[in-house]
C-alpha cells in the first residue's frame, strides 16, 4: 500500500533485518529511498541489497544511506587531506565505537507480547534483526576506514563476548568485539566496539600514514605529523545534510546512488561479527559470493519465535 500511493521518497528506518526486502520492494516501485545503515543483517540481505542497488541506478532512482559522517565538514576537510597525501601513503588505522551504554533501546518484556513481538520491539539484542551491534552500530566507523583506503579488506580475524550482557533478556549479541581487517597492500586496521556501562567510552577513526596520522570524531577531525591541521571551522549535521541531498538529486535529476558502498561496509561488519562467533578468520570473497548464512525467519507472524542460541566461538558453525 506504501509503495503504491503518491509518495517520492520512502524512508527505510525500520530495524536492519527487514532493510533488503524493504529495499527491493521499493525499487520495484519505482521509489526514490532513503535508508538507514546497514544495509544487511547477513551475506544473503547484502547480495541482495548491490541487486536492488543496480536494478537502481537502470531506473534513474536515488539511494541515499546513514552513514552520515561522509557528510560532516570535520570529516570532508580531514579526508580531503589524507587524499591529497598528506599523511603519506596509508599504512594501518585503528577504529572505535566503545560506549559506557548496554541498556540503548532495550525493552523490558511485557507477559502479553509474543516471541516476535518481543524480539521486534527489543531489536537492536538479536542478531537476526540488527545483526549485532558491531554491524548496527560499528558499521560507521569501518566505512570511514573503507573510504580513506578506497576499497574494502580482503579477510579479517576476529573475537567478542558477552561478558556484562549476559541474561536472557539481553537476547543474544555480544557486548565486546575486535576485528583485525587486512586491506590490499598488507594495510591492517583493528576495530574495536563495545557496550558495557561504566567502560571508557572512544568513537572515531584514526587513519596512519607514512608522514603522519588522522583522527577524526564526530566533533572533531585533525592531522598529527609532517602537515598538521586541527579543523576549526563549521560543523553540519550529516543527519539533514544526507535527508537534502536526496531531495536535491531528485529536484535535479541527478540521481545519488549509495547503495554499494553501504553494502561493503555493511559486509566488512557481517565478516568481523561471523569471524568473531565461529572463531575463524574470514575471507572477503567467500564471505560475499559462497556464504549461505541467511537469519531471516521462516515466516513474518506474531506468534512463537525461539531465541537463537548465543554463538561461541569455535562450536557455531560458519555457514
């Protein structure tokens, strides 16, 4: 009924699992989207998210995603520089969104909801519908890095737990990851995320080069070594800045397409979460092409939906 009635631009915000259907529907209607990051919940939803991304671009349609720091002016002035090489030629990074919160969204259960609507409610603690905070939420933070790097890691090697996050109202994500990402080159990043109250709190980028580094947060970005440079001017917010441009590709005939680079970086996560629940490192090119993982549930009802259980490394399986 949405995608038949007189609208230009449907807005792709509900929880991440539903995002490739939703997507694919939309582009069949010929709908102009916005849609929130990630892009994908497993390799399944990112296959088919670059599908409905080309099938896209053929109609003349705009995507425009969340990941909403490509748009700040601390982040453009910063990445302007790494570009024009002076921090040298990449050769590592480090990346973060460690946060002193593990309650974000959490619903408590009430006794007349059903599995599903319990799950749908409380979604960002079950992987199957916001694919785990590394991929919810740490997905910012690994697009940057692909965007300073200019491509996406070849394989990765990861771990987590669930260590302050351990009842059964918490579902079943992890609470802590890290992920070494390797890069063409032999470029390696490690990535680093959390939910734990009461933890140090770090969320930014830092990009390493041969003649210095750079550090971008989201209220500040500069440059440490041979051409230093601390970005003092306007901030604007990527949140009304990405929501504009959208309008203004559509007014202009210009269409914006995004849909790819959310669907690396949404994959980049996908592999660092998967690496870390088998215990096993990850290849890019199995993990895009050969992976069969697919989370969705068998049918959409409101009715019994048992949890998954909680992945350990080196007994769940990788699929």
């Amino acid at each position: 009924k949405l995608i038949a009635s007189d609208l230009d631009i449907v807005i792709l915000a509900t929880p991440p699992g539903f995002r490739p259907t939703q997507l694919k529907a939309a582009i069949q209607g010929n709908r102009n989207v916005f849609m929130e990051k990630p892009g994908a919940v497993d390799p399944v939803g990112v296959r088919s998210v670059i599908a409905s991304s080309e099938l896209a671009k053929k109609k003349g349609l705009s995507i425009v995603v969340g990941t909403q720091q490509r748009r700040m002016y601390q982040y453009l002035e910063v990445m302007k520089r790494v570009f024009d090489g002076q921090i040298g030629e990449i050769v590592g990074g480090q990346c973060y969104w460690n946060w002193g919160s593990q309650n974000w969204h959490f619903q408590k259960r009430k006794a007349e909801w059903s599995d599903m609507e319990w799950q749908i409610r409380c979604w960002p603690y079950f992987t199957w519908l916001s694919g785990d905070h590394i991929v919810e939420q740490h997905l910012h933070n690994i697009d940057i890095i692909n965007w300073a790097i200019g491509t996406h890691p070849t394989q990765c090697i990861g771990m987590g737990g669930r260590q302050a996050r351990t009842g059964e109202h918490y579902g079943n994500i992890y609470d802590h990851f890290t992920v070494e990402f390797e890069y063409p080159g032999d470029i390696r990043v490690m990535s680093m995320c959390s939910q734990i109250a009461g933890s140090t709190s770090r969320v930014g980028e830092r990009v390493v080069g041969s003649k210095g580094w750079a550090y971008m947060t989201r209220g500040s970005g500069e440059i440490g070594g041979q051409n230093p440079y601390k970005h003092r001017g306007r901030m604007i917010s990527g949140f009304v800045k990405e929501h504009a441009d959208l309008v203004d590709s559509i007014r202009n005939g210009e269409p914006i397409n995004e849909g790819k680079h959310l669907a690396e970086s949404t994959m980049c996560v996908i592999m660092g979460r998967m690496s870390a629940y088998t215990g096993r490192a990850l290849k890019w090119d199995w993990a895009m092409n050969a992976s069969k993982l697919d989370l969705a549930p068998e049918k959409y009802e409101l009715g019994d939906l048992p949890v998954r259980p909680v992945a350990i490394p080196g007994k769940t399986k990788l699929i």
